[in-house]
C-alpha cells in the first residue's frame, strides 16, 4: 500500500492495482455514509475525490454521469432508496442489482448507457429461463433508479422508460371454499398454533402480520384485535416493522369466532 500524500484523505492503492478515495456523503433523512470512489492513477482518483467534493458542496449528490452503473445503483440503494423504504423492499432491491443489473451493466456509465443495453439486459435474463415476474421487478428497479438519476440532473432521460419489460401472464386467484375453510380448521384442532389459522381465514390476515401480533393487540372482551407490527426475516434475521399498508395498521375486528377461541394467537 503507497503512503497517502498530506492533505489527501483516504486514498491508498489497492493489491489489484486500483486507487481507491473514501468519501464521506450525505443521505436521504439525515446522516452520512462512507462511499468509494476508484481510478487507474492516483491523480485520476484525486480528480474523482475533488470532483465529489465538489459536487456536495453545490447540494448536488457525489456521483456524475461519467460513473459507472455498479457505482450509481450502489449509490442509490445505499443513499437513496435505504432510508426511505421497508427493509424487505431494500433486500429485493439489492438481490436484483446483485444477481442482474450489476453483471449486465454494471461497466457501464450511467450517461452511456443506452435503451438497447436495457434490451439486452432483459432479453437476457429471459433467455435463461427467469420468469417474467423476475424480469419486470428488475426492470422496475433499474427504472427507478434512473429516474432518481433525472431528479438529479445527472442524465436527461431514463432509458429503461423507454423499454417496456416482457408481459407476465395473470393467473387468476385461488381461495379456499367455504367448506376447504371448515376443513382446515377442523383439522387444526388441538394444533398449538390453532387460534392463529382461525386467524388467518376469519381475518385474512398476512403471515407477517399474523406472526407479529401481540398480546397488547388482542381484545378477548371485545373480540377484536389490531394489527400494528409485522414480523419479515431479513437477511437471515427476524425483523419487527411497520404493517405494510394504513389499511392493515387499523383496526381489525373479528367476526363470528368465539373470543375464547382468540386465546393463544398473540405471542403464538
């Protein structure tokens, strides 16, 4: 590693040859996040790091257009879309960047890329047999994260915009019956986990909703109960959030089920 010269900062080689600049930017809701910045030479990184440091003291955000895809979408999950949605989203955000965009497309520049890299992007990933859903959520990614990149004034168009992603086939939903819904429940008597699939077809609750129940939410006199957590396992850890819609966090009154039988959903 070559000694930093004074008044640089941290710059430093790495053992692949690069230089690399660490800098200090602002993010979305308050804070400060630690971001890389790499050249071939040490005066191409400087001129990165100065460029940056220019770019924030105008309130403008410290990536250019001349910054490679990987860098911006790390940039805007990080600062941008991270302390602004649920940490499950985050998660989906980062596996379709990891897994798609950022093998794709990630060498090239934010200002160069093109509506045909989109293209290619997602007839790719079609070819390899993903499923339409798979390619349309990463389409959406990658279009949202240019369309932040023209809030900046960092590009004049989004060019995933510009291409529309594969059609995904509707199948059409499947419910239990009436009679399914008996049978379920007749034979989730005695279950320990029988007061939470009572809930679940009363209430139509989610499973997230369902596991993160209270007791403090469970009115027994009333027979009610109100959802106000939900529980997600995020990167391997259990994760208590907010519901997922203002409609879920009111109140949720049960019907037709005997309070008694609420007892042992809270906490289940």
């Amino acid at each position: 590693m070559s000694k930093r010269a004074n008044g640089e900062g941290t710059v430093y080689q790495r053992k692949d040859g690069r230089w690399e600049a660490a800098i200090y930017v602002p993010v979305e809701g308050g804070g400060r996040r630690r971001r890389s910045l790499y050249g071939k030479t040490r005066r191409e990184v400087m001129e990165k790091l100065r460029e940056a440091a220019s770019r924030m003291d105008r309130g403008l955000p410290a990536v250019d257009s001349s910054t490679r895809m990987d860098a911006y979408l790390s940039h805007w999950l990080q600062d941008v879309a991270r302390p602004n949605l649920r940490a499950k989203t985050v998660e989906g955000y980062e596996a379709a960047i990891r897994r798609h965009l950022t093998p794709a497309i990630g060498s090239r520049q934010l200002k160069a890329l093109a509506p045909a890299d989109v293209r290619s992007l997602l007839a790719g990933m079609s070819a390899r047999g993903l499923s339409p859903r798979t390619v349309q959520f990463a389409h959406s990614v990658l279009r949202s994260a240019l369309s932040q990149a023209v809030r900046d004034e960092l590009v004049h168009r989004n060019v995933a915009s510009l291409v529309r992603p594969p059609r995904q086939q509707r199948r059409d939903a499947t419910y239990l019956t009436v009679d399914d819904a008996r049978k379920l429940l007749q034979a989730a008597r005695g279950d320990r986990l029988e007061a939470l699939y009572i809930a679940a077809v009363m209430l139509g609750l989610r499973r997230g909703e369902l596991l993160g129940l209270p007791w403090r939410h469970v009115n027994l006199e009333a027979a009610s109960l109100r959802v106000g957590q939900t529980v997600q396992r995020i990167a391997g850890q259990l994760v208590i959030e907010e519901p997922k819609s203002r409609s879920s966090a009111s109140g949720v009154h049960e019907s037709g089920v005997r309070p008694a039988r609420l007892t042992g959903v809270a906490d289940a």
